[in-house]
C-alpha cells in the first residue's frame, strides 16, 4: 500500500519491477490517471489497483497489507495521529511500514490559505504542512501507530542546500525547471546524516521503518 500515491509513481515502478500486488491511494482523484499509465505500461489491473482513499479511514480490512509506504505524504494531514493510527491497523504482524516527514530541530506547522485535495475532502481545505522535531515526531506520529520503530535515519543536505534555493520564492522562479525534476535531481545533495547535523530548516527528512 502506498499512502499519497499522487505525487511520484513509485506504485506504478513497484507494480512493473515486482510480482507484488500494489495499492495506490490518494485523497486527490487525480491519483486516478495511474490507472492509464499503468495500462499503457501493460501492468494488469490485478497488479496496480488505485482508488481514492482518506488517510485518516482507509477502506481496507485490518491487518490487510504486509508492506506500507507513505512519502512526504502525511505531514499535510491535519489530524496526522489518525492517519498514524490506520498505518497501524491496516500492517499486518511482521509487517514493514515506512515513512517519511520533513524533520527539523524546530517543530513547526506551516499552512497556506489555497484549496488542497482538489476540493474533495470534508476535511479543512487548508494546505497544512507538519514539520516534526524529535517530540512531536513520535508522540504524534509514531507512538499513535502502535508499532514499534526498526529504524530512524536522517538525510540531509551537509554541503550545499540546493532545496531552499529551488523552493525560495524569488531565486525559485530562475529554477523553475529544476523544481520539476528535483524529486530526482535530490540525490546529488542529499546525504544520510547524523542527527545532530539536523538543521533548523525544513529540507531535513526523517525516514522511519516500523
């Protein structure tokens, strides 16, 4: 199961590089169109199945999955300890659940005044942003899951920051076309790093195999 499923098509290279039966949701429809990509792709239906789904109450039976995957997805969730919760229910024992959330050593919550989810949720349609420190971390998003963590990695950019300069709303805009490719241009300044090396910014994401 893959949790926010609209903005790379890690479901879609899941379900073409694996025999695994894989489950892309979103709360935007317009995680829908993968259903097109994966019939031009001659992945079967049986092998990539995509719907609409609430993180906060996933359609799914308990214990229905042995993988989960959520990337850069639930920060935006208002009421994360539910969506944290159903990333419990839905594992089933011995499974592995990872996540990923933007990590800072200031927790923060950022939110924008612009309609999020395409207008579909009944949830507030404000585009909230969580940015977690070690606390907030795992008594709002760990702890909830009621699984226990295998592993806490931290990436970073020790070198040169390259995203507050993609995404800084001035110098942005000269680097517009880089920000469209950045979720693969990424890997050439991110590196594993400590947890002290953790900076106050945003562009520091914690990764979490449950």
């Amino acid at each position: 199961l893959e949790i926010g499923s609209s903005k790379l098509p890690l479901a879609l290279h899941l379900a073409s590089r694996t025999h695994a039966e894989v489950y892309a949701t979103d709360l935007d429809p317009i995680v829908l169109v993968q259903s097109r990509y994966a019939e031009r792709l001659g992945i079967g239906g049986d092998r990539l199945r995509v719907s609409v789904e609430d993180a906060r109450h996933l359609r799914f039976p308990d214990g229905y999955f042995d993988r989960v995957i959520s990337v850069s997805t639930i920060e935006h969730v208002q009421a994360v300890e539910l969506a944290a919760a159903e990333i419990g229910r839905v594992l089933s024992p011995g499974g592995i659940a990872v996540i990923t959330v933007p990590f800072s050593r200031r927790a923060r919550v950022q939110s924008l005044a612009q309609p999020a989810y395409a207008g579909s949720s009944e949830q507030d349609p404000t585009f909230y942003e969580y940015i977690f420190d070690r606390p907030m971390l795992f008594e709002r998003l760990l702890e909830p899951t009621g699984l226990t963590v295998e592993r806490l990695v931290f990436l970073g950019e020790p070198r040169v920051q390259l995203t507050g300069l993609i995404y800084n709303p001035v110098i942005g805009r000269l680097l517009r076309p880089l920000a469209v490719l950045w979720p693969w241009l990424a890997r050439l300044s991110y590196r594993v790093i400590d947890e002290t090396q953790v900076t106050d910014g945003k562009e520091n994401i914690a990764i979490v195999a449950l």
